[in-house]
C-alpha cells in the first residue's frame, strides 16, 4: 500500500507499514503544532510592541503638541505660553487637528513594526493594520471644510417629500 499526502507533508510517502502511517501523521501533527506556536509567539510579540507605541504631533505654528497611545487615546497636550492669541473655538480646532495628525501616524508605526518582525503578509497583522488605517485617517489640511453639507441626501427621495408642497 502506497499512501502520500500533497500538500501536506511533502515527500512523505509510507509503504504498507500502519505504524509508520501513524508515525507520520503524528509527524505532520507535531509539525504543524510547533508552527502554529511560533506564528502566535511572533503575532503575540508584534501586538506587545504595537501596544508600547507613542506618536507626538505639533501644529504648523509649534503652539500645540499632542502625544497619543498605540489606541490613539491623548496622553500629552501641550499649549505653547507665546500661542498667537485667537479664538478658544481657533485653538480648540488646532488642538484637534495635531490630535488627528498624531493618531494618523500610528498605521505607519505599526506597519515598521510588523515589517521589523517579518510579519508584514501575515493575516493576523494584516488585519490589525487594516483596522489601524481605518482608525486612524490622515487628518485634513488644516482650515480644511469639514462640517457635513446641509444638503447631503438631496438626491435621496426617502429624505424629501415629493408632493412639491414646499415643505421638504
């Protein structure tokens, strides 16, 4: 009897012998055991590092400075005492603003990470680093229009009325 596996274990090719069937199966086993280990050793190892991450950001002007964790949350602000007088609503903008630019460092972070550990193509990474982009956009130009339009589902005919009596 002639029994080999493609794919699986290549070369492996028992002849007759059940206890070397066995043998070789829990071979193949065993291997694929040690390596499930040690992907999850080296995942497990690139989180821990992901979780130790910090990104600062400071305004165009240097007034503000902002640091944040590896999940974006704030663990600096910083007001220069000489920031040009102007609006709190002005300076709430630009403390906003370098808080975004600093979370939008964090994918890239994570993605040096990944490759320091060859773990770049590995889907576990990848799916972090997907959720990180997805998180953590780049943030507009400052002074950029980004209050919603009034009108954003004018062509929605759900949102309006359609008897054309002026009220929707």
């Amino acid at each position: 009897m002639l029994v080999a596996w493609s794919g699986l274990a290549e070369g492996v090719v028992v002849v007759g012998d059940a206890g070397a069937e066995l043998s070789a199966v829990e071979s193949m086993v065993a291997d694929w055991e040690h390596g499930g280990q040690e992907r999850l050793a080296r995942v497990k190892e690139v989180t821990d590092r992901v979780t130790q991450l910090t990104a600062t950001a400071r305004s165009a002007d240097g007034a503000v400075s902002v640091s944040v964790d590896s999940r974006g949350l704030p663990t600096d602000i910083r007001i220069e005492e000489n920031a040009k007088p102007g609006s709190m609503a002005e300076l709430s903008a630009q403390v906003m603003h370098t808080l975004r630019a600093a979370q939008g460092q964090l994918p890239q972070l994570m993605a040096q990470v990944a490759q320091e550990y060859g773990m770049a193509g590995d889907g576990v990474v990848s799916h972090l680093l997907e959720q990180a982009e997805s998180s953590f956009p780049q943030p507009p130009a400052p002074g950029a229009d980004t209050a919603r339009q009034e009108d954003d589902f004018d062509d929605l005919s759900i949102y309006r009325r359609s008897d054309g009596d002026g009220r929707g």
